[in-house]
C-alpha cells in the first residue's frame, strides 16, 4: 500500500473525512433546521437568531421570502409549523412597533423613506395572513383531531389580527377596502362562529404571560371600528394614537344579534362593507348590532380629562393633551351612538364644475407668478400693497350660459382636470379620477381655479378620502382669495468694495433667493386675518429673520414674524415691514 511520505494510513482517511462532512452537511440536524426554518419551534428560534439585528426591514424581508417559499412549495402545515409560524409572529412584534413608528416619523419630513416602511409593513401583514390562511385551511380539515381542534381558536385570532393590521395600514394612506377584502373579512368571522371559536380569548404562547388575550370577535370588532379612523382630516401620528385608544375601548364592546336600542351600528355578514349607523330599518337573519356607548362613554371621560388636564399641565405635555383631545373632538362623530346631522359650520352648495388644481408652494409660485400680468393692479401701485385692505377687488364669477355643462367646460381646459363637487364660504370639496390626485397628502398646499369663477383660491387639504387606485376627494379649505407670488432674499450687511447696483438693488445685500406667496389682508375668510402674510418654504422661515422683497417700484426689507401655521414644506407668517426704499429708474 502505498501512502503519501510522513503520513501514516489513518491520518489518509481522516482528512478526507472532513471535506465529505462539508459537502453533505445539509443531511445533519442543524443544516437541515436552517434550510427549512419553519418545521418546528426550535428551528424557527435558531434561524431568527442568525438574522441581522439591526436591519429590521431586512429580517423582514427574511421573513417574508421563508413564509413565501413555504406557500410555494405548498408544504402542508403540520402542527410543529404551525407553532413555529406563531413563534415567528410572536418574535417579530416588537419590530412591527418599530416599524409603524419609524413610518410615523418619516410620513411627512421624508415621504418616500415612509412609503419603504409602509411597503414592508403591508407586505409582513400580507405574508402572515396568507400563512395562516393555509395553517386554518389545515386545522378545519382535521378538526376531529382533538390537537388540531384546540389550535383553531388562536389561528382564527391571529387570521383577523393581521386583517386589522392590512385595515390600519390603509387608514394610514386614507385608502379604502374593496369589497373583496370585506366579504374576505365576514367570511372569516362567520367561520369561527359557526367553530364557536369566536369569543374565546386566545394569546400567542411565545409572546409570554404578560400578553393580552383577544377574542377573534374582539379582533373583528377592532378591524370594523379602525376603518372609523378614516375621516381624512388625521395624520397618521393622529391614526395610531387613536387606534391605540380605539382598541382599549373596543374591548368592552360586543355584536348582538337582537339590537339593544335604535342607535349604534350594524353589519350584514353577508354584504360588502364595514359597520353602517342604524336608520331602524335595518333587518335580516344576516345582521349583527354593535352599540358603541360604552366606547363612546370612554372617549368622554377622556376627553373630560384631558380638559382637567389643560388647567394644571404645562409645557411639552400640554401641547400633547391639546392635540389628544382635537383627535377625540374629531373622531366622536364616526364612532358615537348617535349621529349629529350637521358637523358644517358653513352650508354648502352641491354642484359638477371643473377646475385647475397645483399642488405644492413652488408648483403654484411657477404659475401664478407667470400669471401676475392678469392681476388688477394699478401702475402707481405696489405689490405688497397690491389688494388694500378697504374696498378689495373680489373674485368675480362668470355669466352662466344655458347649455353650459360640465362636459363643455373640460374641453376648454388643456391640463388634468379636477372636479368642484361642493363649495362654501371657507372651502371647496375637490375631486379627482384618473389617478392624478394620488400624490395629495393631507396638510398639502393647494392653489384652485374654477371654470366658472375668475382667479385662483388658495386652500390647504384638511380632509383626504382615497376612494380607490383612481379616484380620490380632498377638502380644502380657503386660506386665501388673493395671492401674489414674490421673489425674496436673504438680506446682507452692504459690502462697499463689492457692492453694484442694478436697476436700483444693491446687489451684496442680496443673498440666496427662494420663492413665496405675499397674502394680502384680510385672508382666511371664515377667520379673517388684517395682517400682511407671507408663506415661505419651511426650511427658510426663521422668526425675527430679515429678507428683501423687490417690488417694481420698491425694495422692502421685512422681517418674518409670528406662524400662523407651519407644514413640514410650508410656513405661513405674518410680516413687518422694517424699510422700504424707492427703486431708481
């Protein structure tokens, strides 16, 4: 036998061993755990445990792709991957939390970073409803089997949470189901009552002894009551304080089949929509009555503490109980008992009538500053003084011609076209199909030109519904009939080496420029404001901060002063006027 020189035959044989252990290392235990991470409990712990710790959107992403590959590879769910998908689900709660957060955070100063967050979200959401779709699917085909059947509970529970969880995530985007995703959601439902699962409370074992409870009604309730948020006048901070509240209250609440009183809600398990608010006139086999008043009487004691708590609390967490208790004003009309027939302060007029809609402050600076010529201004007079605030020019409306009609006045207008579905004294009800309203976000700046009104209306979104892919509604309301879009500057110390001057500026005390509107007195026409007011890009407002506004006449030096609001890209101020100079000609 020959061997290799220095080596005996043993140590031969032992060093080929170990490169044969490599190549056939998924037939031992571990490997064999990480390539299917899912089979048990414990091999779902050891995968988790090898996942990056600090890329939470990429443990996600993990996540997702094993949840995916398992439904591709249509693996039947046995009871150990079952268990190991509830300990997956458990494991990740706390990044689910994290995540709506920092979605929260980012929704408005970085939109786009928001809607990766979002997209992560509604994905893990998505992943885990269909995986405990086909673990369900499993457990009603066995449910002779004592084990299986003891399962069905929490696999109901965990099924309608992650519907609730799909449902807040829309409300964030002021989105709304489909009918598909109703009839999903009541077909869930029905099931487990007809399991009689439906109120036994259930936790997931792996989240510990301290984890609440719920019920697959409870969970039911929540997702019914969740799509109440969706007002279109919060912000998603607003949308996640509130659901936080609305999911304590909801706990107290349950769905009968005979109505307790002529108030509340109902939902038809058969139909295609959520909760609708009794008329009394509602019957059928498939009806269930839901009375909201030990919510609502919640939400008073909240709201009744909150107002004790604006006597004594000052600082930070007085601006916080301020806007706790705006959100409970706003959202106690879609979930009290009672309905309150009319919330308008100002009455409005239902029309069809078309119109123009910019998006954006330096949008309509670009616009309307290439449409100032059309302003009624008077040569002798100055800009900033264009609309005195006696006598101002109004808005004026264009003669109705009889065969006038909404299909007439699109054809006039070259650009993507809004529709004006309601107006009144201090807003508009604007709408848009074709999927070009999609971008509008809640607090966004709008300028508004009607077709049968001459001149643009400045408005900001209050409300925002998203009926569909395609359509969606806003209500605006009106901060301004007139507007001037100027041009300012920072303001430097002259500089007399460096200075020049032309037509009448010295240029060195003229620093960056940036686009704004000048808002002649009085705006805001439901609380009118008698100061002059300026809004300016976020990043450039600073209180007591000097700029140069040049007129054709003059050259001003105002000082920007008190906000009267402030948006992340957008801050409206009031304005003093510190110099004015003549401009030489």
């Amino acid at each position: 036998m020959t061997t290799v020189s220095g080596l005996r035959p043993g140590h031969t044989h032992r060093r080929q061993v170990a490169p044969m252990k490599a190549m056939f290392g998924f037939l031992t235990p571990q490997a064999k755990e990480l390539s299917d991470p899912l089979q048990n409990p414990k091999a779902a712990a050891a995968w988790l445990r090898q996942l990056p710790s600090l890329d939470v959107i990429g443990r996600q992403q993990q996540v997702i792709s094993v949840l995916d590959t398992m439904r591709k590879t249509q693996r039947v769910p046995d009871l150990n991957r079952v268990s190991a998908i509830q300990f997956v689900d458990a494991a990740l709660g706390a990044d689910r939390r994290q995540l709506i957060k920092q979605y929260i955070e980012n929704s408005e100063s970085a939109p786009k970073l928001a809607d990766r967050i979002w997209q992560a979200l509604w994905e893990m959401s998505k992943a885990f409803t269909m995986a405990y779709q086909s673990a369900l699917e499993s457990a009603v085909n066995q449910v002779d089997n004592a084990r299986w059947k003891a399962a069905l509970p929490l696999l109901f529970v965990r099924l309608v949470h992650f519907q609730g969880t799909d449902a807040k995530l829309r409300v964030f985007k002021y989105e709304r189901w489909i009918p598909a995703k109703w009839i999903e959601l009541h077909s869930t439902y029905l099931r487990a009552c007809e399991m009689q699962c439906d109120r036994q409370p259930m936790a997931l074992p792996a989240a510990g002894s301290a984890a609440q409870p719920w019920s697959v009604e409870q969970e039911y309730l929540y997702v019914l009551l969740v799509h109440q948020l969706n007002t279109g006048n919060l912000s998603p901070t607003e949308i996640d304080w509130a659901s936080s509240q609305l999911r304590a209250w909801s706990r107290r609440l349950s769905l009968e089949q005979i109505p307790k009183s002529m108030e509340g809600f109902f939902v038809d398990l058969a139909g295609r929509e959520g909760i609708v608010r009794r008329t009394g006139n509602d019957r059928g086999s498939m009806l269930r009555y839901l009375d909201t008043t030990p919510l609502a009487e919640g939400m008073d004691r909240a709201i009744n503490a909150l107002r004790d708590a604006e006597m004594t609390d000052q600082g930070p967490i007085a601006a916080i109980n301020q806007q706790r208790l705006a959100v409970l004003r706003k959202i106690q009309p879609a979930l009290a008992p009672a309905f309150h027939t009319e919330l308008r302060r100002d009455p409005r007029t239902s029309m069809a009538v078309s119109a123009r809609v910019r998006i954006g402050l330096s949008r309509i600076c670009v616009d309307i500053g290439a449409k100032v010529e059309e302003a009624p201004v008077e040569s002798s007079t100055e800009q900033i003084e264009v609309y005195p605030v006696a006598g101002a020019p109004r808005a004026k409306r264009k003669a109705l011609v009889e065969d006038d009609s909404l299909a007439a006045s699109l054809s006039s207008w070259s650009d993507p076209m809004w529709e004006i579905k309601d107006r009144s004294v201090a807003g508009l009800r604007i709408a848009a199909t074709g999927g070009i309203g999609q971008s509008l976000t809640l607090g966004a700046l709008v300028a508004v030109r009607q077709s049968d009104i001459e001149g643009w209306l400045l408005g900001v979104v209050r409300r925002l519904n998203k009926v569909s892919n395609e359509e969606v509604e806003a209500g605006v309301n009106i901060i301004a009939e007139r507007m001037v879009a100027v041009t300012l500057s920072a303001k430097r110390r002259p500089n007399e080496d460096m200075g020049y001057v032309v037509n009448g500026l010295d240029m060195s005390t003229m620093g960056e420029r940036f686009e704004g509107l000048y808002l002649p007195p009085p705006s805001r026409p439901d609380k009118p404001l008698a100061m002059k007011t300026v809004i300016v890009p976020t990043s450039e407002y600073a209180e007591g901060r000097n700029v140069i506004l040049t007129t054709a006449h003059s050259v001003y030096t105002v000082s920007l002063r008190h906000l009267v609001e402030q948006r992340p890209d957008w801050s409206w101020a009031t304005i003093q006027i510190v110099e004015k100079k003549s401009r030489e000609r």
